[in-house]
C-alpha cells in the first residue's frame, strides 16, 4: 500500500513539474515585427527587402491593428465633410526597433485640396511619374494623388474623392532613380491596397504594377 502510495505522489509531482515547464515556455508576443507584417501585410513577399532598403531596418514596432479600417473611415469622413481637404489617419508607421521616434516613416492617407496637384516642389532631385492624377518620389519619400468614385462614398460620382497617400522621412539614399523607384513601390503598393478597400472604379486609375518610368 506504501509503495502504491509513494507511487501516486511521485506521479503527481511529475505531472505538476511538467504543466510548470509548459507554462514557462510559452513565448509573450514580440514587440516588434519583420517587414512582411507591418502596414497589415501590405508589403509581405518581394516588397519586403524594399520595405527594408527605405527604412534602413529589418525590425520594426508592432503598430495596433485595424489601421485599414480607420484609414477607410478617415477617408469617408473627410469627403462627406465636403471641406476642399481633410486630415486622414496613418496606414502604418514604421518605427526601426530601437530608433528614436522621430525617425518614424509614416504611411499616411488624406484628403488633399483640388490646388494641391500641379505645383508641386521637385527639388532636391525628385521627379514626377504617371500614376493617378499626379505620382511624385524623392529621396525620402513619395505621393500619390488619385480620386476615387466609389459606392461608399456618397456622391463621389459627381464629386470624386481626393486621395492623397505617401510617406516622408525614409532613409536618404540619394536621388539615384533605382532609390526614387523604391520609395514610389511602397507609396503604390499602400495607394493601391486603399483603392481596393475602398472599392474605387478602376482603383483610382492605379496600375496593378507601378510605372516606375519619370515623367520627362
């Protein structure tokens, strides 16, 4: 009886120690993400060497999720306000693990005013490309202007949606055009997935591929 005894405990002990070793083992979430994460999966796949080559970093903070469905509804806001621009809402940010916050690339999405198109500052060796209503890239960032008609946003068949998305503050590599063509790549492959989302006609004269080819 004593042996069975002895048994049952030795049992017990075993069974308890081994639940303590599962629990220990279990790694917390990591506070930071590789590059085929961030902005949703946006750029998972070939864009996230790009990703990568524009901010100078592999790792990068684990930004709140949802970030699609505020850009949307920031979006929608903006037009049905009517206003000729409003303030949109960041796709993503991407912050290199262990950078000081103000070296942050913020993909960012809003409404911009119908003179915000055709003046724009290409110094510093930007250029222009043709895409949408007006494609822009330098060496720390790019734009896409592109207007969206759209059954969510109402009234947009007689007043097309403004849509500006871009981001600043990459990485400076110099104005080489491989360098401005990878800015462009992610500015596009963010535009288009908005488009998408919003389910804008002819996702708002973006190409499935971006024209990586400047303007003359």
């Amino acid at each position: 009886m004593r042996v069975v005894r002895a048994l049952s405990v030795i049992g017990l002990v075993m069974t308890v120690g081994a639940g303590a070793v599962a629990c220990g083992s279990e790694e917390e979430e990591s506070p930071y993400v590789g590059a085929g994460e961030v902005c949703g999966g946006v750029f998972a796949g070939p864009l996230e060497k790009t990703v990568e080559t524009v901010t100078g970093a592999t790792s990068f903070d684990r930004t709140g999720e949802k970030r699609m469905d505020r850009v949307v509804e920031a979006l929608k806001k903006g037009h049905a306000s009517g206003r000729s621009w409003a303030t949109g809402y960041d796709l993503c940010v991407l912050g290199a693990e262990g950078a000081d916050r103000r070296d942050d690339v913020k993909i960012n999405f809003s409404i911009y005013a119908p003179q915000d198109v055709g003046d724009t500052d290409l110094r510093g060796g930007a250029r222009m490309y043709s895409m949408g209503k007006e494609a822009t890239a330098g060496p720390v960032g790019a734009r896409i202007n592109f207007e969206c008609v759209s059954p969510q946003l109402d009234g947009s068949k007689d007043r097309p949606a403004r849509i500006k998305g871009g981001f600043g503050n990459a990485k400076d590599r110099g104005p080489a055009p491989e360098n401005l063509a990878a800015n462009l790549t992610l500015a596009h492959a963010a535009s288009l997935a908005v488009a998408e989302k919003l389910g804008c006609e002819d996702n708002g004269g973006l190409p499935k591929k971006p024209d990586l080819r400047p303007l003359p």
